[in-house]
C-alpha cells in the first residue's frame, strides 16, 4: 500500500472517530494539543501524523492506535454512516439541560411547521 494511502485511511479515521464525539476540529486540536489546520490536513491525507500525535488521538479517542489504520484494510467507510438520530446527541454531548432543550424546542417547531405546511 502506498504511504498516501494509510495517511488517507488515518485521516477518514479521524474525522469518523471526530464525528463519533460530536468534536470539531478545533475542539479535538485543542484536546491533543495541535493547530486546527493541521487536524484538518490529517483529516484530507494532506500531513502524516507522528507517532506521538498518532498515540494523542488514540487515546483521546479511547481507540488502539492499530484502530487508526483500519480503514486502510477493510475500505473506508463513509463518514456520514452514522445514523442521524446519533450525530444529534453526538452533537448536543456537553450542551447544558438549557442549551439541549432549546434544540429540542427548535426541532420541535420547525417539524410542527413542516406539517402546517403540508396540510
């Protein structure tokens, strides 16, 4: 396998396990002590992590760092596979009870309105 291949299977990994916790990428820069920018050239296959950097985003992700190359052996799965009603609570992870009901509220009136709309 060429080195361009395991930096874009390490990438689509990260940005995956990125997504899992509901992190952007400045949020997951700032947990492993890293630039954002180079979090997102990591994420393209743009940069080639270090092992130490490799080691950080293991075990921030609570992952083996061999988990980081998984996708190079089994084709890399797409990012957005994982179900919608998970990347929502993905996303309110860390939202205080106010900020999560204020998203449940908007949820709320823009489906009642959808519905006002169709009848």
């Amino acid at each position: 396998m060429h080195s361009g291949d395991y930096r874009i299977a390490i990438g689509k990994t990260v940005r995956k396990e990125r997504l899992k916790h509901g992190w952007t990428q400045e949020e997951l820069a700032e947990k492993i002590d890293a630039h954002p920018s180079f979090i997102g050239q990591i994420e393209r296959g743009l940069k080639a992590a270090s092992l130490d950097t490799l080691k950080r985003l293991s075990t921030t992700f609570d992952i083996q760092p061999a988990d980081l190359l998984k996708d190079a052996e089994n084709g890399a799965p797409h990012c957005g596979q994982q179900p919608v009603e998970q990347r929502i609570l993905n996303l309110l992870k860390g939202c205080s009870t106010r900020e999560q009901e204020a998203v449940y509220q908007t949820i709320k009136y823009i489906l009642r309105r959808k519905r006002k709309l169709h009848k």
